[in-house]
C-alpha cells in the first residue's frame, strides 16, 4: 500500500477503470484501505453526476434558416463556376453575348450556336439573380425547399453536361438548365421578402 | 428507440445524404439542442455557441454524403460540432491568452472556507481548456485519445487537464473531505 494519499490523477483513474495509469493496481488497493481516498473518491463520482445533471442549455434562435442560406449560397458559387462564369466575369460575358446575339438570325442558328445562346441565357439569368442578391432576403420554408430542389437539378444537369460531348445532346441539357434557371428566378423573385431592417 | 422511430430515423438519414432540405432540417431540429448545449458548456459566450450550432449544421449539410453510416449518426454530428467548439477556443484564445488561460486565483471571499461557489460559476471559472477537458470527458463519455485527437495535444495532457480541473472544482464546491 502507498503511503500518501492518492492524486486527483490517481483518483480519476481509479474512478474510470484506467489500468494504463502507472501504479493503478496500488492506487485500487489504496481506495479500498483508506477512508480519505474513499471519501474522496465518492466525491469525485458524486461532482461527475452533478455534471452530467446540470440543465441542458438552449438556443435561442433557430439557426437552420441561417445554414440554408449558406448553403444555398455556396451552391451556386458552384453554379456559377459550372458555366464558366465567377462573379466579375459575369457582365464582361454578358455584353458579348447580346451583341453576339443581334447579329444571327435565329433560324440560321446550327447546335454550336443554339448552345451558346442557351448558354449566354442561362449566365443572364445567373446575372438576375446574382442582381437581385438573394443572400439580402428571406425565403419562406416552402420556397427555400423548391429552391434546393431546383438548384440540386441543376447541379444534376451540370454534371450530365460536363460529361456530355456530343452537341445535340449538349444543347438539350442546356435548354433545361435555361428552363431550371428560369424557375429558379422566378421562385426567388416572388417569394422573397428583405431581410427585415 | 422503437422500431419504426429508427425506421424513420434511417429514412432521414438517408435522405439527408441525397441533400434533401426537409430531412437536413428534420436533422437539425432533432440534434441542434444537443449540438448548442455542448457548445455553450465549451464556449464562453451564447453568441460563439450560436456560431458553433450553425458551423456545425452548415458542415453536416456539406459532408453528410460522406457520412458512411457506420456509428451513430449523433456520435457523427458531435464530432462535428466538438471539433468546430475546439477550433473557436483555439481562434479565441488566440485574441484572449492572458485573460483566459492565466492560472484563475480565487478572490479572498471565494477562497474562504464554507463559501460554495455553485457548479456553473465553477465550471466558468475553469480555464477554457480544463473546462472543454471535463465537459467532453465526463459528461459527453469521449476517451482522453479522442480528446487528444481533437484538441492536437497528447493523452497526457488531456488527463492533467481533467485532473487540474477537478482539483479546483473540488475545492470551489467545498468537495473537500474532512477526516
Ligand atoms: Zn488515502
């Protein structure tokens, strides 16, 4: 048997059954012959409990609406790099695209061009929503979910794009990805409010 | 839990992991109270605690297609949200080294026997480290390896840090045996 008392160290060894505590053996044998260290001990469990009942602490706001724009957020930073396009660049493209666009007759218009006009339409209405600055308003619960929905088929449609070689194939994805677009502008539109101040 | 509750549990899980916004908030809703108290009892402030909850949530979303199933799914989350409480302590301290991590000297009134302090104001008046030590230890059930892990130190130091916090605890709360 050790001759003094036992560590806080020694004790929370004993208490937590760790034998790779050097002289544990010693410090289990010790509690069971001395009073002191029993006591002790005691109080240890005792504290520990007391711990583990104290009253469990709550927020007092509701952060997902918070995550979800985050989300959100970060999803079409994604987006917008899927089509090439990263925040400065957007209005640069955009001007030569619409210049781009007065010059050719629509029905002139073979797979390469139809994409790069589907193409220019899905930056222009990135740029409208990028314009109308999401991040500023609240969407309600119903419309944040219709928003994930139709920015998680797009992020479906740019994978299949990114995948995609053959031109005709292309241009019906981009297509989608114009009539997604345009969802995705028109939920943010009318069912947004400012963030309230 | 019943059978169908775990049921259900899986089906959000699993739908969560396809990035599905109704189960990511069926998640949030039943583990953010949880994930916020580890936080507060960590964290110095509600307003850093109310950081961690929403870091914490907005990781799961990012990462829980690579959450792989295996453990519990609150076992993951606290993983998550421990690690994002460490890393807060570790960028405030950082702003607050003197403040916090200096050796906490009761004042005369404190000190003297047969005034108790009660748990909370102990538990505040621990260093930010001892007290993140005994909350993941004792009340949350991490090893001290994982506790280790977590904080980029070693077993060793975690257990002083569990040792030194009990110490003062003992004390603070008039613990002391008399015999
Ligand atoms: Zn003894």
């Amino acid at each position: 048997m050790t001759t003094s008392h036992l560590t806080m160290e020694q004790l929370l060894a004993v208490r937590d059954g760790d034998r790779s505590e050097p002289a544990y053996a010693d410090a289990h044998q010790h509690v069971g012959e001395c009073d002191g260290c029993r006591l002790e001990l005691d109080r240890l469990h005792q504290r520990t409990a007391r711990l583990r009942a104290l009253p469990r602490m709550t927020p007092a706001r509701n952060q997902f609406p918070a995550v979800r724009t985050r989300v959100v957020a970060e999803r079409r930073q994604r987006r917008l790099r899927a089509v090439g396009i990263g925040g400065l660049a957007i209005a640069a493209s955009l001007a030569l695209v619409v210049m781009g666009r007065d010059l050719v007759q629509p029905n002139r218009l073979d797979a390469e061009q139809q994409i790069a006009t589907a193409k220019s339409e899905s930056q222009q209405l990135e740029q409208k929503l990028h314009d109308w600055d999401p991040q500023s308003r609240v969407l309600n619960s119903r419309a944040a979910v219709m928003v994930m929905e139709i920015e998680d088929r797009i992020a479906d449609l740019d994978v299949r794009l990114a995948q995609t070689q053959e031109s005709d194939r292309q241009l019906v994805l981009w297509q989608q990805r114009v009539g997604l677009m345009n969802t995705l502008v028109e939920v943010h539109l009318t069912r947004a409010s400012n963030v309230g101040f | 839990m019943d059978a169908t509750a775990m049921q259900d549990a899986e089906t959000v899980i699993t739908k969560a992991r396809l990035g599905d916004p109704v189960a990511l908030e069926a998640l949030y809703r039943a583990y953010s109270g949880p994930v916020y108290n580890l936080a507060r009892r960590i964290c110095r402030t509600t307003e850093d605690a109310e950081d961690v909850l929403q870091e914490t949530f907005f990781e799961v979303c990012r990462s829980i297609r690579n959450y792989r199933g295996d453990g519990s799914i609150w076992g993951w989350i606290r993983s998550v949200a421990s690690s994002k409480a460490l890393m807060r302590l570790r960028r405030n301290r950082y702003r607050e080294t003197d403040e916090l991590d200096a050796e906490y000297v009761p004042s005369a009134k404190e000190a003297s026997p047969g005034l108790r302090m009660d748990l909370e104001a102990a538990m505040d008046r621990l260093t930010v480290t001892a007290r993140a030590v005994v909350w993941l230890h004792d009340v949350e059930g991490y090893t001290h390896d994982e506790i280790a892990e977590q904080m980029g130190r070693t077993v060793s130091f975690s257990k002083s840090q569990l040792a030194r916090a009990h110490s003062r605890l003992r004390v603070w709360l008039g613990d002391e045996a008399t015999v």
